[in-house]
C-alpha cells in the first residue's frame, strides 16, 4: 500500500472543515448526529480523505454508542491503532494505515467472533454501495 502524504494546508484544500477537524485533527462528532449510525444499506466503508476500503456492511452492528460500529476491519492491513491517553482516558485509537486519518477508537467490549467494537465517526467514512453507488 502506498502511503498518501499531503501538507496541512493541502488536507484543509481538499476536506470539508468537520472532515478536517474530525479526520486531521482527532476530532470526535456528537454521537447519534453522523449519517452512517443508523445505515444499513450493503457495501464497503471506505476513509473519506483516501477512499481506502476499512469496513465490510456485515460486520456492522447497533453498539447503542452513537456511532456506527464494526466488529472487525475488512483487513487488518487497512487500519493501524495506537494508544490514545488524551482527555485523561485509556483508548486505542485507530487510524487509516494509507493516510493516517482518523476514524475513532475500538475497545473490547463488541460482540462475537471478535468481541471488539470499532467505534468509528461517520465523517471519517463514505460508504461504497453494493450497487457501486458511493454516497
């Protein structure tokens, strides 16, 4: 995988100012607000600043977190995670592994086969439907 890197001032070009916010800056959107927590329509969750498939619609699920949540990746080579201490908590955060966008946090509280839950900000997502419609 080819790795995407772009200037500050080049992501703030190309990115709407929530994605950059959320997407470049670690931001967080308010949970139940993102356009994807409540979609479920078929198709592959790609990151929104690189197109990056992350996400399969069938590990989907209603975490009841606000967010729209996933049990695994579609790969693991197409997320990275690292410690996130910020705010005074203890999380993993994750991140796309071809632009370093970021897209939440995963904690071990999701359901079976991997009992992770991918907690992941709507803005940071653009689903590629089945019917090869991106929306």
């Amino acid at each position: 995988m080819t790795k995407i890197s772009k200037s500050d001032q080049e992501w703030k070009q190309n990115l709407t100012e929530e994605q950059y916010k959320i997407a470049r800056k670690k931001g967080t959107e308010r949970p139940f607000t993102g356009k994807y927590y409540t979609c479920s329509k078929k198709g592959t969750y790609l990151c929104s600043c690189c197109g990056n498939p992350l996400f399969s619609s069938d590990t989907k699920y209603d975490s009841g977190s606000g967010w729209p949540s996933f049990y695994e990746p579609m790969s693991i080579q197409s997320i990275d995670t690292r410690f996130d201490g910020s705010f005074g908590m203890r999380r993993v955060e994750v991140t796309c592994k071809k632009c370093d966008a970021h897209l939440g946090h995963v904690f071990e509280d999701g359901p079976d086969p991997t009992g992770l839950r991918y907690c992941i900000n709507s803005i940071s997502l653009n689903l590629k439907e089945d019917n090869g419609k991106t929306n």
